[in-house]
C-alpha cells in the first residue's frame, strides 16, 4: 500500500530546513538521476516533489498538476518562478543539510542543475518573525490526512500529495513600528493570546484566508518557515493539499481577485516566488515513481 510521505504530516516543523531547486539541464539523464535520488530521499528527511516540467520531459502527466499561476491584483504581484524538481531537506542541525546539498547536487548532475536555495529554520514554537503563530487553522490527525493527501486516484498516485510553495520577504521594521492594535488587525489575530478577532476588518489575513468560508471548503496543511538571508528575512510558505485548488482560491481572494479587497498581509511583505509541486506517494521499499517512469 502507498503512503504519503511522512516528512509531510510530522509535526512539529524541524528545527532547520533547506528548500533546493533544480531546473532540468540534460534530459536524457534524468531516469539515471532519479534512481539515484530514490537512494538518497526517504520522504522524511528528504521530501520529494517534481514540477510539471519535469513530469513531461518523461512523457507522463499528473493529473492536477500544473505550473503556478502569475497573478497579480490592484498593487499585488505574484510572481511564478516554477523548477523542474523541490527538495525540501529537513533536520536538526545546518552543517547537516549543507552536507546533504552537496551530495544532491552531485548525484543528480548532469540532468538536473540546482537554481535555488531558502535556508529556513523554527522560530519558537512555530512562529512566524512578526511574533505571529503560524497555522493555527491547520486541520489534524484524520483531517489532515484527508485535506493533504490523494485516495481515489489509482495506484502510483494515491498518497501523493500537491505542494504549494512562495517566498515572502517582510519588512519587519516596517511591522514593527505600527501600534500594537494595527498589527493584530492585518493578522486578525491578537499577538499575545492568538486570539482571533471578531471584528477585525475584511482585509485582515484570517479572514481572506478562512478555509471553511470557501465552497467548496479550502483546507490545506501549512508547514511554513521563517528565513533569513543576509538583511532579508521572511515566511517561506509551504502548504500541501490533495488538490491545488484550495491554495489557489486563498491565493486569489488575498490578491483581491474575489471581491476586490486585498490581503493586508501585503502591506509590509511580498511574495519572491511562486512555484508547484507533486510529491508522490511512498511504498514499501521507498518513493513509488511508477506514475512517472511506469
């Protein structure tokens, strides 16, 4: 029987992670290189998840799976910057997924070239640097399950999963210096209980991203991240979802392509990046690509 992969659903975030991005270089290596990375990616501290390029260089389809979508609202931007291939390394220490980057890069050259990186890491009990919880509203246990993973799709495909992944850079002094008030009314949350707001106003970000207030409902399991490069810093977002509809319907009405109100969460953060994912399911003896490579 197929699995998702479990670094997908553990909790709580790790300690330290690293977001790789390749883009695809020599398409006649690439079954070479995917035998090699099956040796070298458990699902756990590994996590796996191809774009759609990726999946046509082999001439197969995931029904779902598309490259993210450029959209762009009254002042809003959100760029796509789709790879061909997602790693997101996950562990206890820097120095460990450094080491573990360099094997990857080696073992998947000459087909698959890395183009990026996110150093990430856990803020506190998995806060976001604005002080702020970070999925508070994410489904549980069973519920879980059922909002981030595939059944009902066949064998190769069920217990997949589709990863939604954006870079945002805060401008944290920015943040900082508003009233206190102010910054709970963009969150929709007050900082120092995680209270939600009644009347906190529409653009407040609980509110443009209210999962149960979609039709159909628009659940997803968020396992973001804070970063920080240099002065730069930032959520890196990462949301998983049996299907990419329900982080597109969020994505759309915060850039006030619903109703014309936009998140208040682009007041002082933007997006870098935008890109989709699908993480197949794992099997007895490791990542199941028999959807990909037959």
């Amino acid at each position: 029987m197929s699995l998702y992969q479990p670094g997908i659903l553990a909790t709580p975030v790790p300690a330290h992670a690293r977001h790789l991005f390749f883009d695809l270089q020599a398409a006649e290596h690439l079954p070479a290189a995917l035998d090699r990375l099956l040796r070298l990616a458990d699902g756990e501290a590994v996590v796996v998840g191809f774009g759609e390029s990726l999946v046509r260089a082999l001439g197969r389809q995931v029904a779902g799976l598309r490259e993210f979508p450029a959209l762009a609202g009254v002042g809003v931007d959100n760029p796509s910057t789709q790879h061909a291939l997602w790693l997101w390394l996950r562990g206890e220490e820097r120095g460990e997924l450094l080491l573990r980057t360099h094997e990857l890069e080696r073992e998947l050259a000459p087909a698959l070239v890395l183009a990026d990186r996110v150093e990430a890491f856990r803020h506190g009990a998995g806060l976001d640097l604005t002080g702020y919880e970070d999925g508070t509203e994410n489904p549980r246990d069973d519920d879980a399950v059922a909002a981030a993973v595939v059944a009902g799709a066949g064998a190769g495909l069920d217990g997949g999963s589709f990863a939604a992944l954006q870079q945002w850079r805060h401008q944290l002094q920015v943040f900082a210096a508003l009233p206190q008030a102010e910054q709970d009314d963009i969150i929709g949350r007050r900082k120092r209980d995680n209270e939600e707001l009644d009347e906190a106003p529409e653009s407040a970000h609980v509110k443009r991203t209210a999962q149960e207030s979609f039709e159909p409902e628009a659940f997803v399991v968020r396992r973001s991240m804070p970063w920080t490069a240099g002065s730069d810093a930032g959520l890196m977002f990462l949301a998983f979802g049996r299907t990419l509809d329900a982080f597109e319907v969020q994505l759309r009405r915060m850039s006030g392509l619903e109703d014309g109100i936009v998140d208040a969460l682009y007041r002082f953060s933007r997006p870098l990046s935008g890109g989709y994912y699908w993480c197949p399911p794992r099997g007895a003896a490791g990542l199941d690509l028999s959807a990909l490579l037959g």
